[in-house]
C-alpha cells in the first residue's frame, strides 16, 4: 500500500511538472514568422552553431529572444548528443535588429559522452518583482557506457544551471554519482550575491528536479550549494 501511495505521489509530481514546462515551452514560444529569427538574421548576428530552439519574453526593459545551437556531432543510439553548446540572448529592436546582451559557449570534457540542453528545465520569470525577467537554463553532461551508448540515469553524470540577474551571470555546477561522497554542488559568488527570493528559488528547483528523478543533486545541505573554489 506505502509503494503504490508514493507511486501516485510521484505520478502527481510528475504530471504538474510535465504541465509546467507545457505552460512556459507555449508562452515562451516566439513568433513563427519573426523576420529577426531567419536564416539571415541568424547568422549575421554571429550564431555559428546549428539553431535548434528559440525562445522570446519580454519585461519593463524590452522584449529578447534567446537562441539555443548544439553542434550535434556525437551520435548515439537513441539521441545525439553534443561536444559544443552555445546560448545567445539578444535584445528585439522595434525595427527587429538583434543586439547581444550575453552569450555562454561550454563543451562536453574528454571524460564526457556529450552535452545538450535540457530545455523543458528551463524558466522565464521575475523571481524577485523588480519587472526584469531571470532566464534559467539548465544542460547535462552525460558519461559514457560504451562506445555508443551513454548513462542518462539520474545519478551519473553533472549539471550545470545558469541563471541571469540584472546581467550577471551565476553558475551552479552539480556532480551526482551512487554514493554520497562522489555528489557536490557549487556555486560561483554571484549566486551568494542574489536576493533571498532568487537564491530560494533555485535551490527548490534543485529539489524539485531530485524528487522528480531528472538529477541526483547533493541534498547533504537541503540542496543548497557551496562556495565553489
């Protein structure tokens, strides 16, 4: 009876999460036909990797699109994976001219099967009620099986979360492993440095993620990171 209660627990979770991420992938999703989103404007802006995903919002201080590339160059059974990714935000003119507010570029390690966005983690909102959106996003690193096989389990690999606060940039850099031991999770200072609102924030979204079975995090510490050094 406790299994099947926590099974249905578990399905409950899953399913709101599931809900969630349907909501922000649909008011995030930007305009099909947007001439700043083709070909041409895509690569004069300077984007070099393929694009795969693009997602808008807009705030009090104007309205961006952010653009996800993965190189896509390792394929596996089932998935391809990545040994370059690349996020770019740009700010929408009203004459919808692209200009870059920041970029991230990371690659998979030589101990790394590959890389990619976990794009249904990702989250567009005003964590701290200043009218300027905090973009969250989140991309695995997954370890290697075999020659074409990889571990995608929840407890092998690392994570890294990015989020962006009044243009700085804070980083949460997550190691799981089966033994308590082989898990950490650190931060760079910039996440020290956020309002109480947005650091709460993400370390319930580290705990959501772990009750829901999509990363074993650290939770030695209530899942909140330490000072990386």
């Amino acid at each position: 009876m406790k299994r099947k209660v926590l099974a249905l627990a578990m399905f409950a979770l899953l399913a709101t999460a599931s809900h969630a991420e349907a909501q922000m992938q649909a008011e995030n999703a930007c305009p099909a036909d947007a001439p700043f989103l083709n070909a041409d404007a895509v690569k004069k802006a300077g984007i070099e990797l393929p694009v795969f995903k693009r997602y808008c919002y807009t705030d009090r201080s104007g309205s961006y699109a952010l653009l996800l590339a993965e190189k896509q160059d390792l394929p596996f059974t089932g998935e391809t994976l990545s040994s370059v990714i690349q996020a770019t935000l740009f700010k929408v003119g009203s004459d919808g001219a692209l200009t870059r507010q920041w970029s991230i570029r990371d690659f998979a390690g030589k101990d790394d099967a590959g890389i990619n966005f976990r794009s249904k983690l990702f989250e567009f909102a005003d964590l701290d009620g200043d009218g300027l959106v905090e973009p969250i996003l989140v991309y695995r690193f997954f370890a290697p099986t075999g020659a074409n096989s990889f571990d995608s389990d929840d407890f092998s690999g690392a994570i890294k979360i990015i989020a962006f606060h009044q243009g700085r940039k804070v980083v949460i850099h997550a190691i799981t492993g089966d033994l308590d031991g082989d898990r950490s999770t650190r931060a760079n200072a910039e996440f020290f440095a956020l309002p109480k609102a947005v650091r709460e924030h993400l370390v319930r979204k580290m705990a959501g993620m772990y009750k829901a079975g999509q990363f074993g995090f650290d939770n030695g510490n209530d899942f909140v990171p330490k000072k990386a050094r």
